[in-house]
C-alpha cells in the first residue's frame, strides 16, 4: 500500500510538471476559488461529485439507468467472484510436476482437471 502511494504520488507529480498540465492545474484553481463564483463553485461542485463518482454518471450519460445498473452490479459482483476466491486461497493453481506446460486448479483445495498453458502469439 505505501509503494502504491507514493508510485500514483510520483506519476502525478509528474505529469503535473508538464507545461500543458500545469497550465490547467493553475488555472482551474484560479477559476474554483474565483472570490466572485466561490459559493456557487462550492455547491455546484458538491452537487456534482456524488452524482459523477457515487453513482457513476460520468461516462454514461448515453446509457439508461437501468442499463448503469446492471453494468455496475455484474462487474461487482464479477470482480468479488474473482478477487476474493483468489486472496483468500479458495482458488489457486499449480504446474503439473511432470510438465511445466500445464496447470492444474484447485478449488477449496480440491484437484480440478489439468488444462495447458495458452502463449498469445502477441506475447
């Protein structure tokens, strides 16, 4: 956890250093605490974040609510599926002794069938 902070800290400390970016990162803070438009700033902007973040409404604006939903139930309840099997040892796999080009899973430390070992010819 303290690598992957200071790794994201890093890269966007970076990425704030390249002029187009800074130029945006200065003038957007000029514009939100504009003494002029602060209050408005601050409600609008707390109005807004819930609505674009909690209910993932920033990339979906073309997309029903009921077409949201489903998306964003199955893809949490797909990455609960995979991760928490996988962190908690409830699904591992292992080479075959004998071969190296195959792998076998386990499931709750039960031996499922053997499959091979698949190279993307990209790779």
């Amino acid at each position: 956890m303290l690598f992957a902070t200071f790794a994201i800290t890093y890269r966007y400390s970076m990425w704030l250093q390249r002029p187009p970016t800074a130029l945006h990162w200065k003038r957007g803070w000029q514009d939100l605490l504009d003494q002029n438009i602060l209050a408005g700033n601050i409600v609008h902007w707390f109005a807004r974040v819930p609505a674009e973040f909690g209910a993932n409404l920033l990339f979906c604006d073309e997309i029903d609510f009921a077409g949201r939903a489903h998306a964003d139930y199955v893809g949490r309840i797909a990455a609960v599926g995979i991760t928490f099997p996988l962190v908690f040892g409830w699904v591992h796999f292992e080479t075959l002794p004998d071969d190296l080009n195959w792998y076998r899973a386990y499931l709750l430390a039960f031996r499922r069938l053997p499959f091979p070992f698949i190279r993307c010819s990209g790779f």
